[in-house]
C-alpha cells in the first residue's frame, strides 16, 4: 500500500491551488496523513487483512517534474520536498511498529522507498541507468514538465 506522494506532489506543495502547505507545518501534515492512513489500515484489518506491505515516500524532491519546476541547475533536488517526505516517512515506521507491537497476529511490513530511490540515484549503473534527472518521455525542461 502506498499512500501519500499524490497529497504532496498534488496539494500540500501546490499553493497556488491549495492553501493546505500555508495551514500545516511539515509535521503536522504528516501527522493528519498517518491518522487517515491508521483509519484505513484499520478497516482493512477489521475487514480480515493480516499482512500489509506499507511503501513510504520516496524522494519526490529528485523527481524530474520537481527539478524542473525547483532547481536552479536541473540536477539539485528540493531539499524542502524531500524533508517533508522523510518525517512522514518517519511516522509511518512508527505506525509500522505500533501495528506489529499490537495487533500479533498481523505482519505489517515496511518498505523504504526514499532509500531505494536514493541509491538509484546515487548508483545509476546499477540499476541499469545513465540518466537520473530527466524522465524518458516527458516534455520541457528535465523532460519533467
């Protein structure tokens, strides 16, 4: 289950539509998100669910779209983005843990996203890439836009 990218990317740092990144401070964003996502996990866990795979952020900050749109060079990732991404991404260990601590005979299961993007990033090669700040088909600048 992977929950979250689309309220950053989409609404909290989207100001000139929503006024939502004026309202919350990082933490408390995050905060509201990992409630809803605890509403959710729960019914789904009421509903017969025991084994959950939950996907924290990656960083969207280094995204192609965010280069284009936030960095100076096309090749710094926003700092600002990726930091909002690593609290919520913090919280939802947390959540991970309190559900395994509290509900035995469920297996909940977290899987860094931001990490493996970062190595990506960080090891190209690797993974079998050459370019990291530009998307394959999109237009404008960093293809990111």
């Amino acid at each position: 289950i992977g929950l979250g990218s689309n309220d950053y990317l989409n609404n909290y740092f989207m100001p000139t539509f929503y006024s939502t990144g004026n309202q919350y401070s990082p933490d408390s964003f995050a905060n509201d998100l990992i409630n809803r996502y605890t509403q959710q996990l729960r019914i789904m866990y009421n509903n017969g669910a025991r084994k959950f795979a939950l996907i924290g952020i990656g960083a969207i900050g280094c995204s192609p779209n965010e280069l284009a749109q936030n960095s100076r060079d096309g090749t710094t990732c926003d700092e600002r983005i990726n930091s909002a991404n690593r609290i919520f991404n913090s919280k939802l260990v947390a959540l991970v843990d309190h559900f395994n601590q509290n509900t035995p005979d469920a297996k909940f299961t977290y899987i860094n996203a931001y990490g493996i993007f970062q190595d990506m990033v960080a090891n190209p090669s690797r993974y079998g890439f050459r370019v990291t700040n530009a998307g394959c088909c999109g237009v404008g600048r960093n293809n990111g836009q």
